[in-house]
C-alpha cells in the first residue's frame, strides 16, 4: 500500500448503542442470504467501521465469506432520513447497469431480527484515500485516479431516473432551490453568529439558482476522494491498458444520448441537409462555426463528420434497398459510418490509384483491397468526389468556431501570466499574436461564407473553385492560431489541461483528408489560369 492509502476503513467494535442479536442476524442469513452458510462451523464475526454513522455500517465475516451490512440507527428518527429500503433500491439499479458499486445481496425489512431495516452488499477490497493529495503515488497515478473519479461521477450523473426504474425516487423539480434553502437554514440554525462570508455566499448562490430548475439526475451527496475504493495498487495501470483496448473505448458518453435526445426534441437535427432542416449553406454555416467550439457538439445534433457527407453519398447514389439499411438509421443516429478512401501503399492524394477492386461474380460482388468502402460499379470516383462538395466547407465551418475558442484561451492566458515583470499581452510580440489571430479568423470566415452562398445559389460544380481555396486557407490559418495559443500557455498548452494538442491535431489532420493542400492548390491555379485566359483571349 502506498503511503496515505488503506485497504479497509477503521474498523472496531460494535458501539453500545449500535449492538444487535448476533444469533438472530446469523440465523435470518443462513435461511435467506445464499452460499451464507457454506462454513456452517465458522462464527460470525461482527465490527462496525468508523466512518459512514449516518446510517451504521458493519463489516461481517463467516470463515472465508465477507459482506458488509447497512441499517438504520437506532432512536426517533426524521420521516425522510435514513431511507435504508431507498439505498438499497438505487444500489441495486445501478448494479445492474455496471456502474461500480458493491453488489447489494439482500434487504430486510423486518425490524425484528436486529432491530431495525438493513441490507447486506458484497465486501470491496481495494485502496482508500484518505489524503486528498494522495502521497506515494506518482503523477500519472494521481492522475489516472482523480480521472476516474470524475468519469464516474460524470457517468452517474448521466442516467436517467427512468432508464433506471428509479420513478417516484423524489422530487426533481427545484432541486437547486431546495438544497440552497435547506443549507441556509441549516447555517442559521446553528451559527452562535454571523458569518459575513456564509452570508455572502448564501446570497449569492440564491441569486444564481438556475432558471431552469427541472433537471433530473441522480445526484451523489457525499461523493468524495476518501468515501471511494480504488483497485489495488498493482491494478491500477492494468485496468485502464486493459479498458483502453476493449471495445469500451469506442461506446460514447451516455450524456451524449441525452443531449441527441434533447436536440431531437427542438427539432436541432440533421441540419446540414437543406431537404431535412430547410437551412442554407450559409446558415447553417453560422451553426457550424458555434458548433465547432465543442470537440462533441457536431456529435449532439448528428452533424458530425464522415456521417454528414457519407448521409449525402446514400442520399444522392444509394438504391432504395440502401437507403432503407444506412440512409435511415444514420438519419435517426442510431449508427455511425466511416469514409474509407485512403489505402496504405498508395498516394491517396490522387484518388485515381485506387487499387481496392470490386467485381460482379454471378448475383454478387468480389471486393479485394485492405480497406472497406464500395459504391456501385464503375461510379466509384463520380461518387467520391460529389460527396466532397458540401462536406468540404463543413469541416472549414467548424475550424472557423475551432479558432475562435483557440483565441480565447490565448487571451485569458495572456492576461493571467507574468514574464519579466508584465502581463503576456503587454509584450509586443504577444499583442501582435492576438491582433493577426483575429484578422485571420475573420477572413476564412468570410471565404468560408462565401463558398457556402456560391454552392447556394451555383451549386457545388459552380463552387468548386471557393470551396478548394477554403479547404486551403481555413486549416492553415487555424493551425497557425492554435500554434500561437499553445506558445502563449507553454508547457500546459502541449498537456491535457488545455484542449489545444487535439485541436492542433484535428486542424492539421484537415490538411490532408478530403484531398491535400498541394491537390487543392493545383486545381485552384488550374481554375485561375483558365479564367485569365478568357479574359485575355489567350489560350493557355
């Protein structure tokens, strides 16, 4: 165990005002907890854990079987406290979706045999913190703990009260409010005086209520660092190597699901089809940019790259039969799709090297290739290159919101530092960064809107000119408004305490899909010169 760390709380003996009939829980146990009594000669040994007195928590042991027993206190107790019968149900729900919590084994409801309600869960062994700065452990460890912790409070508060059978469980409405209230009273009730500080901090939080008060999560009441069992030591690294190569890692977020809901609900859906949302390339273009501040965003209103241009590739080529078994359920989002051009020992720049075949055999088709994409025959490359119209200028919306938040970041950490005995931003250099930043931003913003209005009004053959040049122009110009945000933080711009590396590497990633700078830069010039040449009467 490192230093700081326990593998059990603080047990001891039962308190004189916690004791109950032994014989009697032992006896209730053998008759209808199962595999109880598999050491029928082994005495049941009883001690009581230090912390958790809200309700009195024990820790139970029959030969080699471990449990651990939750009951309420003794004495005239407040109607709404101590709902044992409550902490059961909950638990046992959310066993029963894998969220880490003991296994609860059995409730009992009748008084009788220890002399008030309880229930008996599985008995965790693992590590307890009971330093907040967790000593004798390293930094990626730390790390990797504190990251844990905050996925399952995340992910406990992305259930649904209803997905869990948990109606009726109480109140949702006012919940903020409520608590606000009950704290007030609280303080008031036991302050000997004023407090200026509690005072303050009750207003405020009054104040600041949300106007929307109707959220329903489950809510953890005392969700802290020592009140969690962590995995042994040695299992600590092994488990997340482990999750990150199991298909765990490509589920998403169940709050995704929640906010897809919510969006569907507004009718926030499928917005980049014109047919479906009845928006222009230009407005949604401003969604776009919006949306392009959240790395999952695009996700939450199923406008999220390939799926876009791969819906539009099923809407304009697929056959009915198609449709009806991708077009659809990408639609509804209820799957994802990927776009699988580039091939490994080709230059995927030049979508004519192709080398993945496909050919008819009787009533089916032979692919061969190391990749997965097919289309119909002899329209492979028509259809690849229609899909990139619209899709193209998307991704470039996107990078418009991407640079933006860049930005902001740059300027709040240009005015929280100092170097040489000045804020960041009254450094020339640094100024300038911020100045050219945003000169940038409203240029491809610009270019980008325009491209958007010419596939409006002339369609994506008549924009194909604009939307190569935004293809060039966004990527480069966010890249390099990324990169001088990432300097003007440091070494924290490069670590996962700022979203700035993913934002640089999707933006560069940019640079090569949907064709390359250098292709783009060709066809523009290509475009260019013949333009100049009608204008000249020269033939070029």
């Amino acid at each position: 165990m490192g230093a700081g760390a326990t593998g059990e709380p603080e047990v001891g003996e039962v308190l004189p005002q916690h004791k109950f009939d032994l014989k009697s829980l032992e006896a209730y146990l053998q008759q209808h907890l199962p595999g109880f009594g598999a050491t029928p000669e082994s005495r049941l040994l009883v001690a009581q854990y230090r912390s958790g007195q809200s309700n009195p928590t024990f820790y139970l042991q029959k030969g080699f079987q471990t449990y651990v027993l939750r009951k309420k206190p003794p004495g005239l107790l407040l109607p709404k406290a101590h709902k044992i019968d409550r902490e059961f149900k909950v638990q046992k729900a959310l066993y029963s979706v894998g969220f880490p919590v003991p296994k609860p084994l059995l409730y009992c409801s009748d008084a009788s045999v220890i002399g008030t309600e309880f229930y008996v869960m599985e008995h965790v062994q693992g590590r307890i913190f009971h330093d907040f700065s967790i000593p004798g452990v390293s930094p990626a460890e730390r790390s990797a703990l504190y990251v844990a912790m905050t996925e399952t409070l995340a992910r406990l508060h992305s259930f649904s009260v209803q997905s869990l059978q948990l109606e009726g469980y109480g109140t949702a409405a006012g919940y903020c409010k409520r608590q606000v209230l009950t704290w007030t009273k609280q303080y008031q009730a036991t302050a000997h005086q004023d407090i200026p500080a509690m005072v303050q901090l009750s207003e405020w939080l009054m104040k600041n209520v949300p106007d929307n008060d109707n959220e329903e999560s489950l809510i953890h009441g005392d969700f802290k660092l020592d009140n969690i069992v962590f995995h042994p030591k040695e299992e600590v690294i092994e488990f997340y190597i482990q999750n990150e190569n199991s298909m765990d890692k490509w589920r998403k977020p169940l709050v995704i699901d929640k906010l897809k809901e919510m969006a569907k609900a507004e009718d926030l859906w499928n917005l980049f089809l014109p047919a479906v949302s009845g928006l222009s390339q230009v407005d949604y273009a401003l969604i776009a940019e919006e949306t392009g501040r959240c790395f999952f965003a695009p996700d939450v209103f199923n406008c999220q790259a390939p799926d876009t241009g791969n819906m539009e590739v099923l809407h304009l080529y697929g056959n009915e039969e198609q449709k009806r078994q991708w077009l659809e359920p990408l639609l509804q989002g209820h799957i994802t799709s990927a776009f699988c051009m580039t091939e490994p020992d080709v230059a995927s720049s030049d979508a004519t090297n192709i080398e993945c075949s496909i050919h008819q055999d009787g009533d089916s088709y032979v692919v061969n290739g190391k990749k997965w994409w097919t289309s119909g025959e002899g329209r492979g490359f028509e259809i690849s290159q229609g899909r990139l119209g619209p899709g193209r200028i998307h991704h470039c919306m996107r990078t418009v919101g991407l640079a933006e938040r860049a930005l902001q970041i740059m300027c709040e950490r240009a005015t929280q530092r100092v170097a040489f005995k000045k804020e960041l931003y009254a450094h020339e250099v640094v100024a300038h960064w911020i100045a050219e930043s945003r000169i940038a931003i409203e240029e491809i913003r610009l270019l980008t809107l325009k491209a958007a209005h010419s596939i409006d009004t002339l369609g994506s053959a008549g924009a194909k000119k604009e939307i190569a040049m935004i293809k060039v122009a966004a990527p480069r110009a966010v890249c390099k408004i990324i990169d001088r945000a990432i300097q003007v933080c440091g070494g924290a711009g490069v670590s996962q305490d700022y979203p700035l590396a993913n934002m640089y590497a999707l933006t560069r990633t940019l640079r090569i899909a949907d064709g390359p700078d250098e292709v783009h830069l060709s066809a523009i010039a290509g475009m260019e010169l013949r333009e100049q040449a009608k204008g000249l009467s020269a033939k070029m």
